[in-house]
C-alpha cells in the first residue's frame, strides 16, 4: 500500500516535455509511482482536480543562513513551492566562522538576529549544518562557502592581496568545508572584502572548490559599466579552475546598460561552444536590492564597520565618497549609476516611518542633500541599511528569463508576515519569485510556457548542482512536489507591502511529508541538509 496518492494531476514533470494527465503515488520519502495508478491503495488520496504537480522548486540562490535558524518553518519560500534552498551566495555564508569573521558575524547577528547567540569557539561548516538540523526546517538545505567569509576569517577586512600562507590557510579551510559537505564556493565581489580580491585569488580557491566537485557562483565584480569585464572574469576562473560556473542574479543594471542583455548572452553562448560551463540565474523584478552600503566604494569599508563609520563622520572624506560614487575610481562603478536617489527605496534601517520611502523623498522631507541623507543613514544605522534599486529594464528581463541557461532564483532570505523575521519592508522576491514566473510570465505574458518554467526551477538547478535524485517527476526520486492551480497561482508581494503570502499553491510535499495544504503551513519540517560527497547525495 502506498502512503499517498495524488489523483488526476496536470503532470508537468521538470523536464521541458508537454505536461500529461496522471496519478503519483508515494511512499515514504520517495516517488513510488507514476501514470494510471486507479487501482491502487494508500493511505491517503487527494484529488488534484487537474491542478499542475510539479517537482518541489530549487531556489539556487538564497541568503537564508541564519533566517532558517530563527524560523525553520521557512513560511515565504515554502508557500511557494520551494522544497529545496541553497545558501551561502554572494560570498557570504554562516560558515566557516573563525577569528574577525566570527566576531564580525556576532556583530550583525546582534543587530540582524538578536535571538540567535554564536557559540564561543569557532563554527565550521559541519558545526552550521548540524545547528540546522538540530532546530529542524521545512526546506531542504544545500550550503555554499563564501569567498568573503574564507577572506576576513583569515584576513578581516585588509585590502590587501593575502600571503602564500594566508591562501594556505584560505585553502584550508574551504577544504574542510567541501569535506563537510558543502557544494562550492561563492563570491560577491562588489562587497568587502571580496572586492578586495584579485582574479589569482579566486581562481586558486575555485580550483579548491572544483577538486572537490563543487561549483563556482558568482556575484560578478560589476552589473553596470564593468559588467562586460565582470564576465569575462567569471569565464576566466572558470576554465582557469575547471570548475562549472553559476553567474548570479544575471542582469543589466542602469537605464544607460538597458539592451546589454544582447551581448551578455552572447558572451555565454560563445563561452559554453568554448566548452566553459556557464549558467545563470535570475528573480522576475525590475528592481534589486542590497544593502545601501553598497554605494560606497571599497576604500571606505577597508577595516570593518568602525573605520566606515569613522569615514562617514569626517566632512572631507564623505566628499570624496561622492565623488567616487558619482564618477567611479579605478575600475569601481557605483551602484548608484543609472539608478539615482529617486529610485532608491529604503527597505530596512532604525526608523520604520522612514522604510518605503525613496532617499529622495526621505531627504526633501528633511530639507537635506540625498547624498548627506544616505550617508547620515548609514552612520545612525552602523552601515545597515537595505535598499531596494529599481534598475533593470523590462526587455533585459524578459530576454535573459527565456535563455535556456537562465535558472529562477530568489536571492533573497526566509521570511514571515508574522515573528521575529517580519521585519522592514524587505524586496518582494523573498515571497513572490518563484509564483510570479508562474503567474506573471507563464500565464499572463506568455513569456515562457509551463513546461520550461517549470524546468527552469527544478531540473535545471538540479542539474547545475548535481543534485541526482531531486527536481524531476519521476519514480525513484525524492517525493518533493507542489501542486498549484495555474489559472489562479499569483503573488501578493508588493514593494510597500512585501510581507504577503501568494495564492494558489494547493499543497507542497518534502520527502513524502505535506508541509503546505490551500496556503497554509502545516508547521512540518521535513527537510534535510543535503551534503555533498565525492560519489554525490
């Protein structure tokens, strides 16, 4: 007997292939059965009434971390179908912990998530994914090792190149991570410290990372004017490394880059008939969204939070912090080009009548320069303030989302309309990514059909990642599945209103176990770390 049927389904089955009408059956944690299963039994049977079953949804870029320990239920990610997250991107991760990264990270977790308290001693990868599972999550879990995270445990915030025993001791520990589990390495080099990294660097870490199967994904080194020259870097670890590469959150960023999207696939295609292997992902918005830090060039974060904080207060360095933000200095383009206060949008500081609202309208309010209001933010909050860029041009978008490299991914972390992770006004594609594809540019716009979408969320990440026996629809897998109306299947999430949940979602199963049913959670946490070993999962 089977422990679950799932009668009469629109089977969309992660392929790419036309979708079919058919029976699932489970058992246990896995895909027992698939096709015309009327005459058999289980415990349970739903109807899905023609509703799409697709495999769970991979969200291959996350900055759940430390969200999935403050609330495992992972309410705005699982809501949507996501069965199955990866973390640690941008060069950020929860692990390896050690020296300045670990007082760095007591640091923001005090402020960021107050109820989470860092052991004494250092924290490993293997340490971090045991915490995991220790507390429980809906979500399965793949963890990545930040370049960054390596850097300042070794480093701090040095601007510096590192030593040979500096690499060594970068190299080690990364090692320790892949031994631990972890899938590849990550970097986010418009950040400090990653941004201090050169292209040696990186490209003997990825090795590392690549000797142990993993992958290389990057938040290239510039989206705007450089982001020619960013991917050529990428492409250069890659083949330098011989390691796959995964270019993150792929887009154009500036009204003066809309149309680039033409040449940045370009550049993809040639580098994969070259035999690189090279993919993307993206979220389905017109806007991005990083701390607003991130407008200040990299000599102003040299030294850690204390030293930026001590620029900002000095009149003659914050000139020439807007100078460099407004012209650019060695190769370094800010953010702010193409963008403009008018289009930056406070989305978590101190002051909760201020997250909303443009640092324009923030600064007209209080009779002050932009660029004073965004650095006196920046001073209140000790540089912690998010900020949603409305950036990227609605051609780009589409013509990057309907490459056959392009993945979905939110890029964002977990979180809740309610507790102690509702907070601020933070991007919607933390609750609506993967649903608006669904709805948005499946159903509405026609940009993509069901079937590629569907692919573009789970075989596909699947397969970038080496994950064998999920985000396919077949027996033997791991029953991780959702079930949504496509007619109805919608996000809710708006820019002033993020904290929504979307509608449409019938029910979400991971490893056999049913954790959403009409969007509701079901307060079960069925997933597991999935760590990674030399012969795979």
């Amino acid at each position: 007997m089977l422990d679950v049927i799932i009668r009469n389904a629109r089977i969309v089955d992660g392929t790419g292939a036309p979708w079919y009408r058919g029976d699932v059956g489970l058992a246990g944690d896995t895909i027992a059965a698939v096709g015309d299963l009327a005459g058999a039994d289980a415990r349970e049977v739903l109807s899905a009434d023609g509703a799409a079953l697709a495999p769970g949804f991979i969200d291959i870029h996350t900055h759940s971390d430390w969200p999935l320990l403050v609330d495992g239920d992972g309410h705005s990610h699982i809501r949507q179908g996501v069965t199955t997250t990866v973390v640690g991107n941008c060069g950020n991760s929860a692990a390896p912990l050690v020296g300045p990264a670990l007082s760095g990270a007591r640091r923001r977790l005090a402020v960021d998530h107050p109820t989470l308290e860092l052991p004494e001693e250092p924290l490993g990868m293997g340490a971090y994914l045991a915490w995991l599972e220790d507390g429980g999550m809906s979500p399965n879990v793949l963890a990545l090792v930040g370049h960054g995270t390596l850097r300042s445990a070794v480093m701090g915030f040095d601007a510096g190149s590192p030593t040979d025993g500096q690499l060594d001791e970068m190299r080690t520990l990364l090692r320790s991570c892949m031994a631990e589990g972890a899938w590849g390495l990550s970097t986010g080099l418009i950040y400090a410290p990653g941004s201090y990294a050169r292209t040696g660097e990186l490209v003997a870490l990825a090795r590392e990372a690549g000797r142990a199967g993993g992958i290389y994904a990057s938040h290239i080194r510039g989206e705007n004017d450089t982001l020619f020259l960013a991917i050529e870097e990428a492409l250069a670890i890659g083949k330098a490394a011989e390691i796959p590469v995964q270019v993150a959150h792929l887009k154009a960023m500036g009204r003066h880059m809309w149309g680039s999207s033409l040449r940045l696939l370009e550049m993809l295609e040639e580098a994969r008939a070259r035999g690189i292997d090279v993919t993307g992902d993206q979220y389905p918005y017109e806007a991005s969204a990083t701390g607003l830090a991130a407008y200040l060039p990299g000599w102003a974060h040299e030294g850690g939070v204390d030293a930026l904080l001590r620029r900002l207060e000095d009149p003659a360095t914050r000139d020439q912090m807007r100078r460099d933000i407004e012209e650019g200095v060695d190769g370094w383009v800010s953010l702010y080009r193409g963008v403009g206060w008018e289009n930056t949008l406070v989305t978590r500081c101190a002051y909760p009548a201020l997250e909303g609202r443009t640092v324009a309208e923030i600064a007209e309010a209080g009779g002050k320069d932009p660029f004073d209001t965004a650095f006196d933010l920046l001073l209140d909050n000790r540089g912690n303030v998010g900020g949603v860029y409305f950036t990227i041009g609605t051609e780009d978008l589409e013509r990057i989302m309907v490459h056959p490299v392009t993945m979905i991914g939110s890029d964002s972390g977990v979180g809740a309309a309610d507790g102690p992770l509702a907070r601020g006004k933070p991007h919607p594609r933390g609750f609506g990514t993967f649903v608006r594809v669904l709805g948005t540019y499946v159903r509405d716009r026609g940009i993509l059909t069901l079937e590629e979408a569907v692919r573009k969320m789970t075989a596909l990440p699947a397969a970038r990642l080496g994950l064998g026996d999920r985000g396919l629809l077949r027996p033997g897998m791991r029953a991780d599945l959702v079930l949504f109306d496509p007619e109805t299947v919608a996000d809710r999430a708006t820019y002033i209103a993020p904290l929504q949940y979307p509608v449409g979602i019938r029910s979400v199963f991971v490893n056999g176990r049913e954790t959403v049913r009409d969007d509701r959670h079901l307060g079960v946490r069925a997933g597991r770390v999935l760590r990674r070993r030399a012969a795979g999962v």
